[in-house]
C-alpha cells in the first residue's frame, strides 16, 4: 500500500505556533490531520473493508475473501504507520461520513473509555442509521434520560453486575438439551453450529415456544441485512421497517406467555415495565438486541474450538473443569475471552461526543466522531505480549478484566452489560461439545506456533470430534 504523504498540519505541531514572540512562547496544541495520501490509504485498508464486510450482519463471503487476503493486516499497517508519523496524538481523518477522530495511544483509548456516555455517547450517526432499523428503541439508539433508564432496566435482567445470572441453571439446563445435535457426527460444521445456538437464543430470550420459529428468523435476518446499508436505501429501509413492526409484534406474544426465566419474562415483570413511562421505555423491545447477540456465540464457539484443536495442552488442561460442570468454569470462560481478545465481535469502538472534549490539549466541538479500532489494540505486539498467540492464562490474572489494552466488551459507561451472560453461553456450550469427547482437529489448519490470522471466518471451520 502507499505510504502517507508529508501532513503538513500535522507537522506544524513541532514548530513554534504563529505569531510566537521568542523562545519562551507557550507552544499551543495543533489537530494532527491526516494528509490525502493517508486518508485514501485509510479508507481503502480499514473504513471502507469495514463497510463491505456489515457492521449488523457479516457477509460470509466478504469475510472469507477478506481472511485468504490477510486485509486485517493491512488495515494494522496503516494504523501503526499513522501512530509512528503523528507521535501516537490522535489523527483527524476524513471518514466516509465525516471527520474521524482516531485514537492510536493506551492513553487516550483510556481516556475514551473514562468519560460519561453523556459525554461520549455510543449512538454515532452511521451506527444509529442501521441500528434503528434493528431496534429502535433499545438502548444504543438512546441518549439523555431515556437511555440512563433503558440501560438500567437492561442491566438489571442482564445481571450485568453478576457473573453468574440468576436464570443460570435454566440456562444451563436449555443448553444441555439443545447440545447433544452438535456431537451426533464425528464432524462438527458452522452451519448446525449457528442454527442449534439459534435455537437457544430463542429459548434464553422469549421461551421455549420460540425455539423453533424460523420465521421470525428469517424476518429478523432480513432486517440485519439491510441494517448494513445503513438507510441509503430508502425503499428498502421503509420494508425492513415495516418487516420490524411484525417481528415486534411476534417478540411481544412470546414474550406475554415466556417462563419466568427467560429475559422477555423479566423485562416485562421489572417494575419500571408497569410504570407512567411503560410504553416509551419499552422493555420488551431490547429483546431484538438480546437476539442479535446470542446469535454471536455461535463463531465465539466455533474459533474457540478450532483454537483447543490446535492447542492439545490447553484442552487437556480444561478437562476437570469440562467433566466437573459447575456454574463457574473459569478456565474455560478465559478461553472464550481470549477467543474474543483474538477476533473480537466488535473490531471498532465508535462514540460521538455530546458537548466539546479535549485531547492533548486540542479542542473538539460536540458532534465528533471518535473511533478505537480496539482489534488494532488487542493484538498491538507493542503493548500486550504474545499479542498474536492463543493464551487463555493472561485472563486468569488479577484485573483482566479491567486492562484497557483488551476490551473485547469495551469498558467503562460503554461496556457491554450481556459479558457475563454471554461468555457463560459460549463456555457452558463449549464444554458440552467437550464433555467426553476432544476436539482431535479443524479446518481451516491453526498453526500454534505461528501467529494466528488476523481473521478467522466462522462460516468455513470444520471441526473433528473424537471419544476420549
């Protein structure tokens, strides 16, 4: 790829400001903007794959053609390159919808995660456009006192403060029915993957009687997919509209009859659900996140098995946790983490700032798009050792979960409320396909003694199930 060419605002920064009267003059902080050369380099290795790729649904294809390409190691090039050249400050670059502020430096992606979501709030215009189509009530979509009361309604099914959700052993339950169709055959593929964690899904969310709706599937599929087009559009984004308004509806009859268990049943029985503000808080309607969600642990599961078949000490040190059971599985949660770590469902963090910030001393209005590429981050060989290999260990240290070097749930105001639900689907799941049986080996081929790729597409693994 071409390399950037001189930024001349960008280099303005080292010299003396204008009009500076001597050598005593206080420097005054300049923007570091991104010269054309590196804007166009920037929007043809990370913004504009990132598109192509769905930001609601990822195109397989595009994905698979994206991993044989090794683009994710294009778009890091471009990155280190712009913190070499702009000492690590973050650079302003033109992004397809507008500038983009991108932060480069540990220090500023702390910063970022800092600040109040009333500051930095997560309802970025290209991420608002697809997903009010999805779930135009939930609580991205939302800002100001809405947001603060749909988030805590949210946070309180989700048991976000707790590791193990009360619904767990329910949870567990519905799993263990569900993963003897994953290990029938000595072969495990993606596709009976992604529908048995489908079904799930549907059970964790609205109940049993949901398990097997492929209708609603196909509806709420349909709406992801155009959710990637991100309303350009208009006569689509109006039918997936109305596509939503039935979805909503079947959501909101599963969700009267579900078991009390369910996170459709505890939406509708918080107390908030059966105030004055009911009907605009509409709990019920964070279901269609809860959905799109738990849908990802089906390439959460799939990597982190592909990774065991490739890591034979790693698995075998799991098996007194796989064979005990238990709600914790704390070895086998750090390695759905490190999973997540290496090929994080989110890649990019996008905010946009809801009053003037500051970074570096430079001024920048309300209405600013604030980027960290968090995949970038987690595997920076500069800052988090062993950055491209398979190390489920580095989650069982003290404060893991805190480092804001790995954020494969972001932190702060931001962070994902479902990580603990979430890693305890994927890792109870994990554990089942492995109870009893080893994973003996997978395609596409994982080298452990290589770097792992940089992407890894879900949709191609093949995985070879044995006895032990």
């Amino acid at each position: 790829m071409t390399e950037a060419m001189p930024n001349t605002a960008a280099d303005s920064t080292a010299g003396a400001p204008a009009g500076a009267a001597g050598p005593a003059a206080l420097a005054v902080p300049q923007p570091a903007r991104a010269g054309r050369a590196e804007t166009v380099r920037f929007a043809a290795t990370h913004t504009l794959p990132a598109f192509v790729r769905g930001a609601f649904h990822l195109r397989p294809r595009v994905v698979a053609a994206y991993a044989a390409l090794g683009q994710q190691g294009w778009s890091a090039a471009t990155l280190r390159a712009m913190r070499a050249r702009h000492g690590g400050a973050p650079v302003e670059v033109r992004g397809l919808s507008g500038p983009l502020l991108v932060l480069l430096d540990q220090a500023d992606v702390r910063r970022f995660y800092e600040l109040p979501v009333r500051t930095l709030a997560m309802d970025a215009p290209d991420k608002y456009r697809g997903l009010s189509l999805l779930e135009p009530t939930g609580v991205i979509c939302s800002h100001g006192d809405i947001r603060e009361e749909r988030r805590r309604v949210n946070d309180e099914v989700l048991a976000a403060d707790r590791p193990v959700h009360p619904s767990c052993k329910e949870f567990q339950a519905l799993i263990a029915e569900e993963a003897p169709a994953l290990v029938q055959r000595c072969e495990l593929g993606f596709p009976l993957l992604r529908r048995t964690v489908a079904r799930i899904g549907r059970r964790m969310v609205l109940g049993d009687a949901a398990a097997g709706d492929e209708e609603l599937a196909r509806w709420l599929l349909a709406i992801r997919e155009e959710a990637n087009w991100m309303r350009m559009r208009k006569g689509r984004a109006t039918a997936a509209e109305a596509l939503y308004r039935k979805a909503a509806a079947r959501v909101e009859e599963y969700a009267a009859r579900a078991e009390p268990h369910t996170l459709a049943a505890l939406a509708r029985s918080h107390p908030a659900a059966a105030g004055p503000g009911a009907a605009a808080l509409d709990a019920v309607g964070q279901a269609h996140h809860w959905l799109l969600a738990l849908d990802t642990v089906g390439p959460t599961v799939a990597r982190t098995l592909l990774l065991l078949a490739a890591h034979p000490a790693e698995q075998e040190a799991l098996r007194a946790e796989v064979d005990g059971g238990g709600a914790d599985l704390p070895r086998m949660r750090a390695c759905v983490q490190e999973t997540l770590r290496l090929f994080p469902l989110v890649p990019d963090l996008v905010r946009v700032t809801r009053a003037e910030t500051e970074w570096r001393g430079v001024h920048y209005p309300a209405g600013t798009a604030v980027l960290v590429p968090a995949l970038f981050h987690q595997r920076d060989p500069e800052h988090v050792p062993a950055a491209h290999q398979f190390v489920p260990a580095r989650w069982l240290r003290p404060g893991a979960a805190q480092d804001v070097r790995m954020a494969p749930f972001s932190h702060g105001g931001g962070r994902c409320p479902g990580e603990h639900l979430g890693v305890l689907t994927a890792a109870e799941l994990t554990a089942a396909v492995l109870r009893g049986r080893r994973v003996s080996g997978g395609r596409p081929a994982v080298d452990p003694c290589l770097p792992l790729p940089g992407i890894l597409s879900s949709a191609g693994i093949r995985l070879t199930l044995a006895l032990r």
